[in-house]
C-alpha cells in the first residue's frame, strides 16, 4: 500500500507527465521511440519505460499513461487538458478509495474507484467535461478497452 508522502510524488510525476501529454498529444517522435498500430486504430507508444495509448471512439478522445501499478486515463473531446482529475487506491479486502483533486466532474471519482477495484491499481482520471448522457458510453468504451487490451492500461510489477 502505498503511503502519503509516496501519493504525493506521484501526483507530481502525473502533473508533469500529463502536462507533457497536452503539449504534445500527435505523439512524441524521436529514434528512441516506438511506435506501433493496437487495435480499433489505437496508438501505442513506448518511452524510457513509460507506454503511452490513446484511442478515440464515438467522438471521445482517450490517453492512457500507464506506470508502475497505476496509469492515468484521460477523457475528452479534444486534446487532454487537466481540467478535473481524480484518483483512487485499490486497497486489499475493502473497497477502493477515491477523491477528487481538482474541478467539478463527479462521476470522474466513481469511474477511478470502479477502475482501481477491477485492475488493483491506482488510477487517475484526467478528464474535458462531459455532457451527462455521454458518461455511461465513456464508461462501457473504458471498460471494453480494457478487457479487449488491458496492456494498454496494466503492468504485472
């Protein structure tokens, strides 16, 4: 389980690499890079040990960082902003525990909660905000991601 001071520093190292991310969503390009096409026209990119997906689906644009037992999922409409983010734990044999950091988007909370529960990792969800009747199809279209290509999103360490 991971203590306060280690959520801590990685809350930053998520800033700083969200921040990488809406600098530069087309991809980082450079001989060091890999680059290759997942499935559904998805994207995957593998730097200095950090694997960073997106996919796009019924007009939503998704990012994933995936780290060491946790990744990022990033949601919206056009390239990823840090315009609300959320994160949750996945904690042995109790419920997993989630909270809002930043912006108004509740439902973000209950999606890193139910997503820390089926990985058991810790999850945070940067997301552009969504109309209401757009959250349920968010929802299905991580989860089938995630079932259909779940090294998008996970690591074994």
């Amino acid at each position: 389980m991971l203590g306060g001071e280690q959520v801590l520093v990685q809350v930053e190292e998520i800033r700083d690499a969200a921040e990488e991310v809406s600098q530069n969503q087309a991809a980082i390009q450079d001989e060091n890079s890999e680059e290759v096409q997942g499935d559904e026209g998805s994207t995957v990119e593998e730097k200095g040990g950090v694997r960073h997906g997106a996919f796009t689906a019924m007009g939503l644009h998704f990012s994933v960082i995936k780290m060491v037992q946790s990744f990022i999922l990033w949601v919206g409409h056009e390239e990823a902003s840090m315009n609300t983010i959320s994160t949750a734990l996945s904690l042995p044999s109790r419920p997993p525990s989630s909270s809002r950091i930043l912006g108004t988007q509740e439902w973000t909370t209950l999606l890193a909660q139910k997503l820390a529960g089926k990985t058991k990792h810790q999850v945070f969800i940067f997301a552009d905000e969504l109309e209401p009747d757009e959250v349920p199809m968010c929802e299905k279209i991580v989860f089938q991601k995630l079932n259909q290509s779940p090294a998008l999103f996970l690591t074994t360490s």
